[in-house]
C-alpha cells in the first residue's frame, strides 16, 4: 500500500461526519447547461444594467460564472444588484439541475457510506436550492438532511468556513471526525479554517495540480478509489 493509499484509508475509516461540494464530488451540475454559456449571459446582463465597468477584463472572461458575481460584490457590497445577480443565477442553476451529470461512482458511495451509519451535508458554493433539487432528483434526500448553500451574503461563500460551520453544529459533529470532499482550493482552504479533515476529488490533472500546489494530501481521481477503500475497512 503506497502511504497515499494509507492515507486515505486513515480518512476514511477516521470520518464519522462527511461534508460534500456539490459540483464536482457528487455531480457535474452545469454538464448540460454549460457554465461558460451562464457565465457569458450573466456578464451580457451587468452590461445591460449599464455596470458593465464594475468587472475587470478575468472576471469578463471567465467561465465560471461566479467570478462575475463576485467582482460585482466586492465593489457595491450589500446592493440590491449584487441580489438581483445572485437570485438570477440561482434560477440558472435550478434549470440546470435537470441536466446535471452524476459524478460517477457518486451515487453508490454516498449510498453505502451512509448504510455504515456515516451523517452527511453538502456545503457548496451553489446555491442550496439547486443542490436539494439535485438530491431529489437522484432519490438521495434521506442522505443529505443538511444543506447549506450560497446566500446573498456572497462573503460567506468558501473559502469561509461559515457553510462548513454550519453543518459541523447542524449534525451535532466534532471537527475531530469529520471530512471534507472537495474539487477546489476554496475548499481546502475553508476545510482548514474549520478544523476538517480534506479528501480533494480531481476530474482532470489541471484540478489535481491545483489542489495539490494549495496544499491537498491525498487527491482521488475517481470515487471508486473511496468507495474500493470503504469497503476494505468494514
């Protein structure tokens, strides 16, 4: 056994609470609905609005649309426009539920860690609204009685622990035993700030280096690495 490998069999054996991102770990969200065409059309709206200025030429050119959202937020915090962007893509994200893609393996891992008597949580930074849409969907409800999202305190997004938080008091958890599945350095970052455990989920080798250079031990490519190593430690 390589001493990743004794890693993440010491996570997982260790971890009595999980806390899942949604977007990536569990499913691809914006599979069908592509973030870079919601990312576009959320710019084309601040221009329509005529704050178009208020964006540097990254956060135009982005395809994630929540740079967007955010470089709005840092330069008229607290407005009713920063609201109106964040409810607008809120609604995007619940018609892209329907043609989200399961992170494959997802479905039978959260299913059998959850048989073992593990309590879980999604803290994502999508909103939670499109999160419980999704779970429904997938039958996964009674998994996942605690979801914590983005609010219109754009703030409290991760890399602030406050979702993680949240959940750890919600659950009646001990940051001791509880893990953190997470695709993105917010993630980790939020992971650290709450005093969890991090297990990084890389689709690709871009997103593995990413987690890796901010920090990340143990990095899977696959939750069948998770969902193998589960069962070899009950």
């Amino acid at each position: 056994m390589t001493a990743e490998n004794a890693a993440l069999s010491s996570l997982v054996a260790s971890a009595r609470y999980v806390l899942w991102d949604l977007d990536g770990p569990i499913c691809r969200l914006l599979a069908g609905y592509p973030a870079h065409d919601i990312a576009g059309a959320l710019v084309a709206k601040i221009d329509l609005l005529g704050m178009g200025a208020l964006l540097t030429e990254q956060e135009r050119s982005s395809n994630d649309p929540q740079e967007a959202l955010l470089g709005v937020h840092e330069r008229h915090r607290g407005s009713d426009l920063v609201i109106e962007l964040e409810e607008w893509l809120t609604r995007r994200e619940l018609h892209a539920v329907s043609l989200a893609r399961p992170t494959p393996y997802a479905d039978p891992l959260i299913r059998t860690w959850w048989s073992l008597g593990v309590k879980f949580a999604i803290t994502t930074n999508n909103s939670a609204a499109a999160a419980e849409a999704y779970i429904e969907s997938r039958r996964l409800k009674d998994c996942f009685p605690h979801v914590y999202g983005r609010t219109p305190n754009l703030d409290l997004m991760k890399p602030n622990p406050y979702c993680l938080e949240e959940a750890i008091k919600a659950m009646g958890a001990t940051p001791a035993t509880t893990l953190m599945i997470g695709d993105a350095a917010t993630d980790l970052e939020a992971a650290r700030q709450a005093g969890v455990a991090f297990l990084g989920y890389a689709r690709n080798d871009g997103q593995e280096q990413i987690l890796r250079e901010a920090g990340a031990e143990v990095v899977v490519r696959s939750l069948d690495q998770v969902l193998d190593t589960l069962r070899q430690t009950t």
